[in-house]
C-alpha cells in the first residue's frame, strides 16, 4: 500500500474505534503510532515522533491556560453565579412570550464567559431552567431545546476549551483566538434570542407558556450584588486579554483568584470543596494534555503520509474553488457530528484543511471559529448529540424522552447553521475585534 492509502486507512480506523467506545486520545494515539510504524518500518521513529509530541504538548507555555479556566469555571459554578445571572435574566425578558427561553440563551451566554464547557452549561441550565418552564406550562420540547441549543455557547464565547485546542492544533494564538470568539458568540445569542421570538409568535404550540404575574421582583441592590461578580470577573478576564495588560494564561490566572474570593464571600466553599475542585481539574487537565499529545502525534502521521498534499492536488485538478472546499469541508463537519464529539471532529479533520486554507491567504483565526461552530452543531444532533445526553441524564423525568430533546434542539441546530454561513460569507465578523 501507499503512504496516502494507510493514512486514509488509519483516519477510518481511528472513527471507528471511537464510534466503538475507545478513548479518543488512545485512538488517535496508538493508530498514529503503528501507520507511522507501518510506513517508514521504522519503530524508532514512531517512538521519537512520539517523545517530540508529549514535549511539545506538556512544555507549552500556553497550556497553562487549560488547568487555569477549568478551575475558574468549576469554582465559579460552586459560588452559584449561573442561578443569579439566570434569575436576573428572568426578570428582565417575564413578560415577552417564551421570555424565559429568551432569559435562559441570555444566562447561558454570560455564564458562557466565564466557565467555556457546554456540558457544564447544559448540567446547570437543566436544573434551573427547564422545572421553572415546565412550572409556567412551556411545551417540555421547547423547553429542553433552548437549553441545549444555548448550552453551546460556552464553547464558542470564550474562554473555551474547543478554542484552546484548535489554537493547539493550527499553532495559533489562544488570546487572538479568545477574542474572534466574542462577536461570532454574541450573534449566535441575538440569533436564539430572535428566533425564539419568531416562534412564540408564529408557532405558539410549540413555545407554549403562560403570563407571567410580577411576582417576587428583585430590587435593583439585589440585581447589582447578582450580577457585579460575574461583571467583574468578565473585566478581569476578556478585558485583561483585549487591552493587552494580561496575557490568556495571566487572565486565567486572575479569573481563578477572583473566583476564590467570590466564592468565600458568598461561604459557598469550604476547605474540602477547594481541594476537590483542584482534584477534579487535575483530571481535566490531564485528560485534554492526553488528546493534544494524541493529536500532535495524529497531525505528524498525516505529514508522513502525505494526506494533505493528496487532497489538495485532488481540489486542484478539479478546480474547486474557496466556495466548494467549504461546502465539503461543512458537510464533513456535519456529517461527523453525528457520529463524533467535538473534540473529536476538531482533531481528525482540521489537520487535513489547514494546509489548503493557509496557502489561500485566509486567517486560520477565522477558519478556527469557522470549525468550532461548526461542530458544535453536532452536539445537537443524533445519535451522539451530546449536549442532548447531558440534558436528559441530568433531568431525570420519564415525561421528556430522549426523542424530545433532539426535536426540540432542531430549531436551534438550524439557527447555528444560518449563522455559519454568515460567518463563512463575511469573515470580519470573526476578526472584528482583531483588526
């Protein structure tokens, strides 16, 4: 066999075997290491190889911003600043139809901002949001379908694990990469806002929903002691990136320590939810160092194939343009997306774009949010939606199906998509804050 037809042959197993259960780092790993192996016959190499790619993964300065906002989000979910942005969020849009819905895409994408994880914002969401919309007579689909439909932007709305590593995979800034995810989130949030509107009104059977009475309203002193920490705490950290005056690991650095004092204020922390919520970043940390040294050794067996420069002779002897390759490229993120998790999709097909991208003279900034989003959209979509599965083991009620929860993402998963398209037709919306 060829190089290129063991590559082609090691990218099928490695779906495979994580369709099959595998650990993904271990897939991505162990199949790399034996193509290599196989191609060169040379195990030295493929040991070598292996040795540069935990070097250059555990060495990197900037990994320390993964450990850093994994522990910001964890103990910023202890102090319960997503329960005060959510009732705050509920007060201003009760009297609008599906103003709930509308509050939970808001809460979400504040919450986004300081914690980065959809499954953390899709557990914390479920509890809170769908008991309250189901107490006002929202139609139960609805109602789990905003949550997992805005459960996503906490990998969009920085800072975000997914942005993290694409910026480990491509080689790109984490801060740049941090900051072209503002805008492209905010858009995303206006677009679930305007479409929730747009079904209240004309598909109110879905929305469902009763008025809701002005009912134990908060006062403005209590509004502001909600909202000030989590305010503070995007200041410290997106404004600390922006302006320059911190870099993405120093930010990260001071969202935790703010995060420490919020949560000790509020006496939502002892000495034992501390050290497990170190532990618990321990192995987070672990586990996302483990895919970059399994995707950095992916990405080195695809060089060694020759798998990117095949596919990009196969774009140019058919002449596709810009247009076709992100049309296929789309398709394949879609199609993954349902089989695949993110950081899946993300590791085995970025690594084959890039090098036809970068020649074109496109910012790999805006192809990273470009990517993001879209496999984003296959957490919701079936059968490995899983944002959905999230949803549904965290709610525990017979009434709501697992059915319900991917129908009632669809309207949402087709609102990622409008905004895709808006993002690959006019790449300054990602770069706006950049230039």
């Amino acid at each position: 066999m060829t190089p290129v037809e063991i590559g082609l042959i090691s990218i099928i197993a490695i779906i495979v075997l994580i369709y099959m259960g595998v650990y993904i780092p271990i897939a991505l790993g162990v199949v790399s290491f034996l193509a290599i192996y196989i191609i060169r016959d040379n195990v030295d190499l493929s040991f070598a190889l292996l040795k540069i790619a935990i070097g250059d993964s555990a060495m990197e300065y900037t990994f320390a911003t993964i450990p850093l906002f994994t522990f910001m989000g964890l103990i910023v979910s202890k102090a319960g600043l997503g329960a005060d942005i959510y009732g705050v969020m509920n007060q201003g849009f009760r009297r609008i139809t599906g103003g709930i819905g509308m509050a939970t895409v808001g809460a979400n994408a504040v919450f986004a901002a300081v914690t980065g994880s959809s499954i953390a914002s899709a557990s914390v969401f479920t509890k809170m949001s769908v008991p309250e919309m189901m107490r006002h007579k929202y139609n139960p689909r609805f109602a789990v379908g905003v949550v997992a439909g805005s459960s996503v932007l906490g990998m969009i709305i920085p800072p975000s694990a997914m942005l993290i590593i694409y910026s480990f995979v491509a080689e790109q800034s984490v801060g740049e990469m941090f900051l072209a995810g503002v805008v492209p989130g905010l858009m995303l949030a206006v677009a679930y806002v305007a479409a929730i509107w747009f079904m209240g009104r004309f598909t109110p059977k879905f929305v469902g929903g009763e008025k809701i009475e002005d009912e134990d309203l908060m006062g403005w002193g209590e509004i502001i002691a909600k909202t000030l920490p989590i305010v503070l705490l995007i200041v410290v950290v997106l404004g600390g990136i922006y302006t320059g005056w911190t870099t993405p690991v120093e930010a990260g650095a001071a969202g935790s320590l703010l995060g420490i004092i919020i949560a000790a204020v509020r006496r939502r922390i002892t000495l034992k939810t501390f050290w497990e919520t170190v532990i618990e970043t321990g192995h987070i940390t672990a586990a996302i160092l483990f895919l970059i040294t399994a995707a950095s050794m992916y990405a080195r067996m695809l060089g060694i194939a020759g798998l990117p420069n095949a596919l990009s002779d196969i774009l140019a002897a058919n002449q596709l343009s810009f247009f076709w390759i992100m049309v296929i490229y789309v398709i394949l993120m879609l199609f993954l997306g349902t089989i695949l998790d993110t950081a899946s999709i993300i590791l085995i097909v970025v690594p084959l774009f890039l090098p036809l991208i970068e020649p074109m003279g496109l910012s790999l900034v805006w192809f990273g949010i470009v990517s993001v989003v879209a496999a984003e959209i296959g957490l919701l979509t079936p059968p490995l939606g899983l944002s959905c599965f999230v949803i549904k083991a965290t709610l525990d009620d017979d009434r709501i199906a697992l059915k319900d929860v991917f129908l009632g993402a669809l309207p949402f998963a087709f609102v990622m998509l409008i905004v895709l398209v808006f993002l690959i037709r006019f790449p300054a919306l990602s770069l706006a804050i950049l230039n």
